[in-house]
C-alpha cells in the first residue's frame, strides 16, 4: 500500500489555489480582526459546488466581510445565478457591500441585514444552494426553513461541523428522511480553523 506524502499539512498548504489581491487582503483582515471566513481551499469547494449544481438561487447565512459570498457569485455567473446573504451585524454588512463591489459581484448579490432566524419565513422557496455559516447552536433552529426553502435536489452546505454546538445539528440531518447527507472532517488551509468538518446534504 502507497503511503501518503511526507508532512501532508505542509503538502495541501503548499497546493492552496492562487487568488486575486482582494481576496487575500480579506483573508488578512480576517486574521488580525479574528474574522471566521471559510478560507481558499472551502471557497473554491463552494465555487465548484455551485457552478457544478448550476446554481441560479443561492441563499447564504452568514456573510460576514462577504468572502464566501464572492465565490459563490462568481461559481454560479455562466447562468446569471444570484446569491441572497443575510447577515445580522450593521458593520459586517457595509464592508461586505463594499467587497462585493470591488469583486464586480454586487449586481448579483443581494445582502439582507437582519438575523437569520427572524428573515427566513420570509423568503419564497426554490433555492438550487443553501451555505449555512451562522452561529453553530442555530444550525438546528434553521434546519425545517432550510428544508422549505431549497429545491428537491438541492444542495445544503453547512460550515464548521466540528463545533461542539453543532452537534445537535449533525444528529438530526444524519437521521433526517428529507435529506441525504455526509459529514467530512478535513484540514483546510487558511480556514477557520483549519481542522475542521462541512455537512454536505442532498434535499431528498
């Protein structure tokens, strides 16, 4: 049997995708203000993710400096896909309009400041993508809109599973009849933190 290579963290941290000037200045930004951000590794699983489902209607929970939003705009551009964010800080929200800009995203963004629990029922159904980034304990309180809210077939992406808070998520949509899931605890460069685990769940 093959062994694997040699200090495999420094391997993987050596084959982390390029990016633009933008995105690394957000990913610096999140390192001095201890700003979680999903890093460039889980970003470009989202681009991926989203341009591989075909995405049109994303909906994201959780924006912060906006990100995994930009990966997400961007993964679903070939078919003018569009991303619903919602984020509950005032502040978060600004710069992340402001990065959204500077991305050439904004058009296709559209950031709802508000907290998550509260704008939900609010929303009409028929999401291709949903990417959960909210505070852990709130997974579970999220999960029956989310299952109203996405498309059978859809996808639903949920960040930092390895959380202690999370558990009770993870639990329910192990066992859960409407959705088909998988748990993957994985090393992620420049995440936060890069130890960590993502739900990926199919809308059954």
């Amino acid at each position: 049997m093959s062994k694997i290579v040699d200090k495999p963290e420094d391997y993987f941290r050596g084959l982390v995708p390029p990016r633009e000037k933008l995105m690394v200045e957000l990913e610096n930004q999140a390192e001095h203000e201890n700003i979680p951000i999903v890093g460039p590794v889980m970003g470009e699983l989202l681009y991926i993710l989203a341009a591989a489902t075909r995405a049109e209607r994303i909906l994201e929970l959780g924006t912060a400096t906006g990100y995994s939003a930009i990966y997400l705009a961007r993964g679903c551009a070939q078919l003018a896909g569009s991303v619903v964010t919602l984020e509950s800080s005032s502040d978060m929200a600004a710069r992340a309009r402001e990065n959204f800009q500077q991305a050439g995203v904004a058009d296709r963004i559209e950031i709802h400041v508000a907290n998550a629990l509260e704008v939900l029922p609010q929303l009409q159904a028929g999401f291709d993508l949903i990417f959960l980034d909210i505070e852990k304990l709130d997974y579970v309180k999220v999960l029956a809109e989310c299952q109203r809210l996405i498309k059978k077939g859809g996808l639903l992406v949920a960040d930092n599973v390895a959380f202690k808070d999370a558990d009770e998520f993870n639990q329910t949509i192990a066992g859960h009849s409407a959705w088909r899931s998988i748990s993957l605890f994985s090393f992620l460069p420049l995440h936060s933190p890069e130890q960590d685990a993502l739900c990926l769940a199919l809308r059954c």
